[in-house]
C-alpha cells in the first residue's frame, strides 16, 4: 500500500559519512591545499546567487502547484513544503557547499576509483517502501549526464588539470570534484534537511537545473581559466572527441590482434563431459567473425558520432546578437514585409548570416533557451499582429519591432515576466495608441501622432545597440504626447455624458407629463383647441414645474389643477362671456404659457377662445384654425418642434429580448460606465466606450477615443450584438501583450493535450 511514509525523508540518516574539510587535508602539498581553496572561494561566490534564485523558484513553483491541485489534501501538502522551505532555507547554501568542500578535500582518493565507489551522502531512510532512493537517483543522474554530453570538453580539460593536481590521469567527468555529478550530490545532500516528499523534491531539483545548470559552462570556463593562472596545463587544447576518437582507432586492431590467436588455437586435450556441448574451435569461428564485424561496427559508429560533436557548433549569445543585427538592418524597411516571421523563419535567417563566415562542414544548434525564446517571442509578435488591422500601420510598426525585441529578450529573460519591462510597456503603447487613435478610429486619423509613432519605431529598428533605455524613452514621449490628447477627450466625454443626462431628465419630465394630461383627458371630450393646448403647450409647463420643483412640489400641484379646472369649464365650441373664467386660473394659464415660450398674441387669443373677450368689443386677433397650426407646430425651448398631439413614446427596441440577450443585458448593467467595447462596422473592429447609460429609458451614449458621440444604440440593441457576437467587452486592465500571452500559452495547453 502507498503512504505518504514512503516519500518523505524519515528522521536521521543511517552510517552518514564524515565529512571532510580543506583544513583537515594536511597532508595535501601547500601549493595544492592553496589553489583547492581558491577553487572552493570562486565556486561559492559562483553558485551563491543562482543558488538563492533557484530556491526562490522552488518556492513559487510549490505555491503555483498548490494553486492548481486538485484536493485540499494535495494542496496543504504543498504549503507543508513551503513552510519546510522557509525553516531550512537558511541551511542549504552551508550544505551545499560543505558538500562541496568534501569533495576537494577528497579529490585525490575519488580520482584513484571509479565514481560508483565514490563517497556518496546518506541516502534517506523510508518508513514503507525501497523506491524513493532508486528514483532520485534517476533524476539526478540524468540531469548529471546532461550536463556532462553538453559541457564535454571544458569537463575534458578540467579533468586534465585534475590529474596533475593529483598526480594521476585524467579524472573522468563523473569523478570530477566540482563535475555534474559532485554538484548534483551536493544539491541532495543540502535538500535531505528538508522533510519534503520526493516529488517536491525533483521540483527543487528541476529547478536547480533550470537555473544553476543553465549557464554552468561558464562556471567551468572559469573555473579552467583559474587553473591556467597558477600553471596547470596552460598550453592544453585537446578536444574530448578528438580524444575519445583516437582510442577508438587505437582499439582497432588491438581487439583483432587479441582474438586472431585465440581463433587459430588447435583443441589439444579432451576435455569433461560438462565441456564436451561447447563448439569446437572450427565451429566457433563463424561466431567470432560475426562479433568482430558487429565490434568494428560499433567502433565505426563511435568514431561517426565524435566527427559530428567535432563538427557542432551552439551558437553562442554574442554571436547570435550579432547575426540579429544583420536580419534586423534588412528587415528595417518593413513596407515589403507585411507578415512577422516564424520562429522557423527566424533560425534560417540567422543561419544565412552565420553559414557564409564558417566552414562548410560545420553543423550549427541554437542554445536550448535561445530556441525558446526566439519561438516565444515569433508566437508573441503573431498573436499581436492577429488583433491589429490588415492595413493598418500597427501591423507595419509590430513587423518591425519582432527583431529588436527578440534581441532585448535574449539578453534579458524579465521580459517574459516583468509588466514594467520598458521593451514590453513599448509593444503595448504601440498596440495601444496606434489602434485606438490612427487605425481604429472612427473619425479622423491622429495623422501627428501616427508619424511620432512610426519615427520611433523606425529609430528602434535602426538602433544596433539595442538598448533597453531606447524602449523606456520610446514610452515616455508617447505618454507625454497621449495625456493632452487624453484630456482633451475626457473633457469633450464630459460635456457629452452633462447633454446626454440632461435630455433623459427632460424626457422623463415630458413623459411623466404627457401621462398625468392623457390620463385627465380620457375622461373628458375637450374641444380641438383645449385638446391641442393641453397636449402641447401646457405639457410642456407642466415638465418645467417637474423639472425644477419636482413632482412633489406646490407649482406642479397647481398646474395640474389647472388641468382639472379647465376641463371643467369646457364645452364644445367657443367660449362665452357667461362661461368666464375666475381671475387666478386666467392669470395661472397666462404665467404657465408665458413660461414655455408662447408668444403673447397667441395667449391672449387662447385666453379669449377658451373664456370669452378679455375687453369689451374686443374680438379675438386669430382665427380658430390659425390658433391650432401654430399650437401644434410651435418651436419649443428646447428648440424641438412640436407636432400633432403626442402620446408616450414606447421604450426603445420594444421587441422583447431573447433569453442569451438577457443574460447579454444583465452583465452590461453590472458593468460600470466607462467600460470599452469591440464592435464590427463596415469589416472593420472599432472600440467604443460606453460613456452613460440610464438603466430606466435604457439609453446609453458611445463615444470615441477623443470624447466625440457615434452612432447611438440603446442597452437593448447593445444587448444584441453581444448576444450574437458583433460586440464583445474589452478589460482595459488587461493590457495588448498580456491578452497575447494568454492566448499563446492557452495554444500551446491545447496543442500539449
């Protein structure tokens, strides 16, 4: 049965060896015991900070698989080895490097026998089961021989140098005191203080190859370089496959001269009955011939495979910048050159430029990280490109900017994981603002801009350096030249957000009037002109008085009354001197029509249609039929124009909504104003910012970049389109290159799957 038991290091390890340190060494020659400290001094200074980055790794690889697992139990398991984590942290570099130290200490004895019998840590005891060692082993090996096949000849010389030290041959890779295999003992030995599980574990050990192992080559270069200095072996230029090729021919003929006597050997004597089923010397001779030809195969094969690592070459960091200068200076026209390149595309161009300069039989590879970053960052400048117009001179400026950016990315891998990062604030400033104010606008392109931006990036694409600063100060003029155009816009949004509020407020008011006077004349027959006075002029005094009092208020009271009062003295045909009017509602019509913009001939001639002649012998200035065209056709203050009687306008798009457009409904109303979206108009994607909205009438306003109101719609036809998919909501948090990464690595899961 399973445990957790068995995959943790249980209490403290059996028969552990002693270790020894460089003081303990005496009998060691002194000018020995001195360059082996020096060796001990400049591995620790070496392995200090890319030792802390990989705990630091650790730590936030254990909490990101603690985020994803899939049970609370897995999950607390994970944060148990954080809490380990942070209690031992502090004893890992001393152990590490104690480890380290012994191994010098005893180089003279590990060189003398082979690796399988070198002094090996205390495996840890298990509490069910015998796996755990056998595993870790595995892993740790592997990653050993990784190093080994790729560092192989630095190892090769390295191993040289060893020997004379301890006045020995060379001492293979496996042996070497601060070789693949030494540093990876030395990682268990410092990672047993950690009660941890095992698969926790190979985390901490994967990491320590990713970052430690990465760039170890250098640490052996360097480490070479040291030994050079105190005069071992100055002049040595052997290669490893040179080396191991020559004693593959050296063993030739010294494997058919060993067996030709044994083949030609006459039987002499009888031999047992036991001996008597083995084949005699004739019969056994086809045998050896087929295992001469299968051993000279094999050597054939050997002596391929070290005229191919002679012939290899990785491409190193320096170089490779230098082969991206050349495909940069061609690539910085980019007019003819619409589409980014592919990471395949990018390694060909880069070996166009380095083939020229070699020898023809030289085989290149690119640097394990180097490949993947130059992937990465083609996916990147792809996926950018996918969001941008066709036509547009975003797509231009991205194609231009995929070269220098790998560059900066190459040299510096924060690219990837710092936001700030000024290359990457760059590539989202040129999204951005080329976007939203030259290719994506639904007015007028920002022409000035447009070219501050295409001058920038054109100075980038020419810039052989590379520097990063170029990219910050890239960002800062933009910025400096955005904020104007930005608060130009937000002030021209603000004006626009103040009219759209106030013409809501205003149709409310006239709806909330036309209503109370509908109700009032549904119960009463009034004659065409009180009708048309009601629906129109006096509807319009009534909105005033809700507008500024509210409906609560004494003025509104009153003119509603008014209305009341009206209808009661109403009859068909004119008014007569016997049906007159009390003095305070003839003075109330007269104040409320003054108010709404009726000219005062036209009150008067109201007034003496509806209550008889205000003078004696006066007759009224304008005919019936006068009085209801200029009633009904009258320019109100707002400088609408009135027209036949009005009755409540129905909400807008009345046609009920579907239930997805609902749902499309209820998520824009939770969203804050000021929220972006994505509309398709005319084949083109445009950005519009919902600026207001009113979830009473259900209207909403849209606005461009720069502040300015297009085409309207209503919530329930926005509702529509994100229904059906013509609209969908852009995260403004979110910027261009993280919406990009997101989807390169949802592609590359779906691809892995």
């Amino acid at each position: 049965m399973n445990s957790p038991i068995a995959h943790r290091t249980g209490g403290t390890p059996a028969a552990a060896p002693v270790l020894r340190g460089l003081a303990d060494c005496r009998a060691l020659p002194p000018r020995v015991h001195a360059i082996l400290s020096g060796l001990l001094q400049r591995a620790g200074e070496w392995l200090a900070k890319p030792f802390d980055d990989t705990l630091t790794a650790f730590n936030l690889q254990l909490i990101r698989l603690a985020d994803k697992a899939p049970s609370n139990a897995e999950q607390n398991r994970y944060f148990d080895s954080v809490t380990a984590l942070k209690r031992g942290r502090a004893e890992l570099a001393p152990r590490l490097l104690r480890h380290l130290e012994n191994a010098l200490a005893r180089f003279d004895e590990d060189a003398a026998r082979p690796a399988a019998t070198r002094a090996l840590p205390a495996k840890p005891s298990l509490a069910l089961s015998d796996e755990t060692p056998l595993d870790e082993e595995l892993v740790l090996t592997d990653m050993a021989v990784r190093i080994e096949t790729r560092e192989r000849e630095p190892l090769y010389t390295l191993g040289c140098r060893f020997g004379v030290l301890a006045g020995a041959p060379r001492i293979a890779a496996e042996a070497l005191p601060v070789g693949p295999r030494a540093l990876t003992e030395a990682l268990r030995h410092a990672a047993a203080v950690l009660d941890i599980e095992l698969a926790h574990r190979v985390v901490l050990y994967q990491c320590f190859e990713r970052v430690v192992l990465r760039d170890i080559g250098g640490f052996y270069r360097a480490i070479n370089g040291y030994l050079i200095e105190q005069g071992i072996l100055p002049h040595l230029h052997a290669s490893p496959q040179l080396a191991a090729a020559r004693a593959a021919a050296r063993a030739i003929p010294t494997a058919t001269a060993r067996r030709a006597p044994a083949a030609a050997a006459p039987a002499k004597e009888p031999v047992p009955a036991a001996a008597e089923r083995t084949p005699p010397p004739q019969a056994a001779a086809p045998a050896r011939v087929a295992a001469d030809a299968e051993d000279f195969f094999a050597t054939l094969r050997r002596l391929l495979a070290a005229h191919r690592l002679a012939r290899l070459h990785v491409v190193g960091a320096e170089e490779l910048q230098r082969a991206l200068a050349v495909v940069q200076s061609h690539r910085a026209d980019a007019e003819a050159h619409a589409t980014p390149y592919t990471g395949e595309e990018l390694r060909e161009q880069i070996l166009a430029v380095l083939r020229p300069a070699a020898a023809p039989e030289r085989t290149y590879r690119f640097d394990e990280a180097d490949g993947d970053t130059i992937d990465l960052i083609a996916r990147l400048i792809a996926t950018l490109v996918e969001d941008v117009p066709a036509d547009g001179i975003v797509r231009r400026m991205l194609v231009r900017l995929q070269v220098p950016v790998l560059r900066v990315a190459l040299r510096d891998k924060s690219f990837f994981t710092d936001k700030t990062h000024p290359a990457r604030q760059w590539l989202d400033a040129v999204v951005e603002a080329g976007r939203a104010w030259v290719d994506e606008t639904e007015g007028e392109a920002d022409a000035e801009l447009g070219e501050l931006l295409q001058q920038w990036v054109a100075r980038i694409a020419a810039d052989q350096a590379n520097a990063t600063a170029r990219f910050a100060e890239a960002t800062t003029e933009l910025a400096q030249r955005l904020e104007t155009a930005t608060r130009k816009s937000e002030a021209a949004e603000r004006r626009r957000v103040e009219a759209a509020r106030g013409r809501e407020k205003l149709e409310l008011a006239r709806t909330q009037a036309l209503a109370a006077v509908a109700a009032r004349l549904a119960a009463a027959r009034p004659g065409r002109l009180l009708q048309a006075l009601l629906e129109g002029a006096w509807t319009d005094a009534l909105m005033l008085s809700l507008l500024r009092d509210g409906e609560a208020s004494l003025s509104y009271a009153r003119r509603l009354a008014v209305v009341d009062e009206l209808l009661g003295h109403a009859a068909e045909g004119e008014a007569g001197p016997e049906r007159a009017a009390p003095v305070e509602l003839r003075n109330d019509l007269h104040a409320g029509l003054s108010e709404v913009g009726l000219p005062d001939e036209e009150i008067q001639a109201v007034l003496q249609r509806l209550f008889g002649a205000t003078a004696a012998g006066a007759e009224p200035g304008l005919s019936l039929t006068e009085l209801l065209i200029r009633l009904r056709h009258r320019t109100r203050r707002d400088g609408e124009e009135t027209g036949a009687p009005v009755t409540p306008a129905p909400p807008p798009d009345a046609a009920p909504l579907a239930p997805a457009e609902h749902e499309a409904l209820h998520r824009v109303l939770a969203l804050p104003a000021g929220a972006w979206f994505a509309f398709a108009v005319d084949g083109r994607r445009v950005r519009r910012k919902l600026a207001w909205y009113s979830p009473q009438t259900r209207q909403c306003l849209f606005v461009n970049r720069r502040g300015v109101p297009v085409a309207g719609a209503s919530l329930d036809e926005l509702a529509r389109q994100l229904a059906r998919g013509a609209a969908h909501f852009v995260d403004p948090a979110e910027s261009p290159v993280e919406r990009a990464w997101s989807r390169v690595v949802a592609a590359l899961k779906a691809g892995a799957t």
